[in-house]
C-alpha cells in the first residue's frame, strides 16, 4: 500500500505545466492498467473478501469527466493530442475554483466519458478505501480537484469549448 501511496501522490504533484517523460509515462500506464486488471479481477471473483470487494467498487470510476487544456494544438483534431496514455481528468465540473487556473487566460474546456467496459482510476476512491482499511492518506490540496486518471481519446469526448478563466 505504501508503495500505491507514494506513486499517486508523485502523480497528483506532478506540474501541470510539465508533460511527463516517456520513462514516467510507461511506469503510470502500467501500474493504472495493473490497477485495472486487479479491479477486473476481483470483479470476476465469486465471493471476494470485503476489502477486495470495497477497493473494486472504490477504485474505478464511470462517468463524466472533466480536462483543461493552456494551450491548443490548432494543427491536431479539435485542438487536442489524442493519447493512449493515461491523463489527468477531474470529476468536477466547477473548475474555475482551482489555485493553478490562470485568471483572465482562456483554456479550453474538454469534457469526456468514461464508460464500461472501460474505466477511470479514481484516486480520491483509492484515499477513501484506504482510510477505511486503516492505512492513512491524504492529498490536500489536490482532494478538492477529485482526479480520475483516463486515457485522452477523440471517442471520449462529449464537448469543448474555450472559455475565460473570470
């Protein structure tokens, strides 16, 4: 658990202004898929122990998912890189609250979905299972952002828009 514990909140610290290097990007995609796997296989247990059951339900998210992106990439689809790496999403959709927004700035707005059989990793999910099962963790200030990692696909997205950080 500790080990889980120090690679999310090395993820959550990560600057938002600073793209991941391809090193740090094949280590995060192996352990949200490792995690993924894990979800799916005890989903596939026919009577998993409690704390199996509660981290397989906690752990993954379907839903709306929220994205800001600083700057656009007019020569791409819709502004965007399409990625098969894992990203930071929110499930929040007021963002504008957010210390690293910019105000002033315009950003554009992505909103996505995250659906079966295909899933979000839910770290705020991942603290709440482990404060359950006694193994404190926090996020501070990254708990009000309430991150999901998922990958950035074009078939993901519901809507964009630009809009002005007020």
């Amino acid at each position: 658990m500790s080990d889980l514990a120090t690679d999310i909140m090395q993820w959550l610290e990560h600057s938002a202004a600073q793209k991941r290097n391809s090193k740090q990007l094949a280590y995060y995609d192996q352990l949200w898929q490792d995690l993924i796997l894990e979800i799916q296989r005890i989903e596939g247990c026919e009577a998993p122990m409690d704390y199996e059951a509660d981290f397989a339900r906690m752990a993954q998210y379907s839903g709306p998912l929220y994205r800001v992106h600083h700057q656009f990439e007019p020569e791409h689809p819709f502004g965007i890189v399409e990625s098969a790496s894992f990203v930071s999403w929110t499930k929040q959709k007021k963002f504008a609250e957010y210390s690293w927004l910019e105000k002033g700035k315009e950003i554009l707005f992505i909103e996505g979905k995250a659906e079966f059989p295909e899933i979000g990793i839910d770290l705020a999910g991942i603290k709440n299972w482990a404060n359950k099962y006694e193994h404190p963790l926090a996020f501070n200030k990254c708990e009000a952002e309430q991150e999901v990692v998922f990958p950035l696909k074009l078939e993901h997205i519901v809507h964009m828009e630009i809009r002005l950080i007020a």
